[in-house]
C-alpha cells in the first residue's frame, strides 16, 4: 500500500486526477499514516531541502490528520456493511460489529424489522451518494468523535433506516480501521430515541 500510494501521488500530474483518484490517494495515504506516519512524512518533504530541517506543519488543535482519508474510511466501512446487509450476510455483519454491540442475533431482529417494511435494501449509485451518509464534527475537538449516520436506501425512497455511531478519532486513526462507540442499527425514529 505504501508503494501504491507513492506512485499514485508522486506519478500522476494533479490536473489528471479525477475525484475517484484523489479518493483512493487520500484513503491509500490515510492508511499508510496509520502504520507509519514517518513513510509518508519522507516520501512528501522528499526532494525539498528546506524540508530535511523543518518539522511539518501542523495544526495544534487539529484532532484527524487527514480528514478527507478518514471520511473514505468511515464511508466505506459504513456502507459495506449496507452491502453485507442488502445480500443477507448476517453472520458478516455480526462479526463486523460485535465489537459495538450489534451482535449476529441482533443485526438479524433489525433487518426482519426492516423488511416488515420493505423488500429489498438497495446498493445502487444512489444508496452510496453523499446525501445518504452524513457526518456530524461537532464534537470532534472536544471529544474526538464524529457522530456518523448511513442510511438505507429503499425501493420507496423513505429513507427511515440506517446505522448511527460515534467514530473514535483517536482510535480509528491510530488503527486505520474505523472504530466505533454508541453504535446502533434500525428505523431513526427509534435511533434518535436512543
């Protein structure tokens, strides 16, 4: 991956890059950083010698190095778990999220309740789309989480389903998987109850 990422941003001329490659360089970037941060602090200082004396700048108060890899990250976690649970892999699903509670037995009981409703959970461009995913900062720098919502998307366009948690700066970021607290699964009427 750190390979990868190096070719990607030192090969491709930026004005050539289109959003999905300054996705996957801002996500390959993230995660190389997770391991270890010092690759990609050479790799972006290497050639400048201004850089070989002066630390990198950083923000004193800023809580994600780099947000836009960690949005992919927590995007992407979020909505392969709206994949898993549109093909009815519970058992996935509760390997995924046991951790947060949401074990294979209740992943089962929230999606019998979802399809009480609806038919099918739906994966199109639509259901991956920025309107079906939000995220809330304002908690980030007192508390190092963002509040995360994905919602499903339905054949009826209701949109009343969906996963809601906290992500753990600190941890995720460390780790370079989301980690996840105050995480739970069903119709928001009852989520936002909760």
């Amino acid at each position: 991956l750190a390979e990868a990422y190096r070719s990607l941003d030192r090969t491709v001329p930026i004005e050539k890059r289109d959003e999905h490659l300054r996705d996957i360089i801002s996500w390959l970037g993230f995660v190389v950083r997770s391991v270890d941060s010092s690759l990609v602090d050479e790799w972006e200082n290497a050639g400048n010698p201004a850089a070989l004396d002066a630390a990198p700048p950083q923000g004193i108060d800023e809580v994600v190095a780099d947000r836009r890899g960690c949005t992919l990250l927590v995007r992407n976690a979020l909505f392969r778990r709206v994949t898993l649970a549109a093909r009815e892999h519970v058992r996935d699903l509760g390997e995924l999220d046991e951790d947060w509670g949401m074990s294979e037995v209740r992943w089962q009981k929230a999606l019998d309740a979802y399809h009480e409703q609806h038919e099918e959970i739906l994966t199109d461009g639509d259901a991956r789309s920025a309107a079906m995913f939000s995220i809330d900062e304002s908690d980030e720098k007192t508390d190092h989480v963002w509040h995360v919502h994905q919602i499903f998307a339905d054949e009826d366009g209701d949109h009343d389903f969906g996963i809601m948690g906290d992500v753990d700066l600190d941890a995720t970021q460390d780790g370079g998987e989301v980690i996840f607290k105050n995480y739970r699964v069903g119709f928001i009427e009852d989520l936002l109850e909760n």
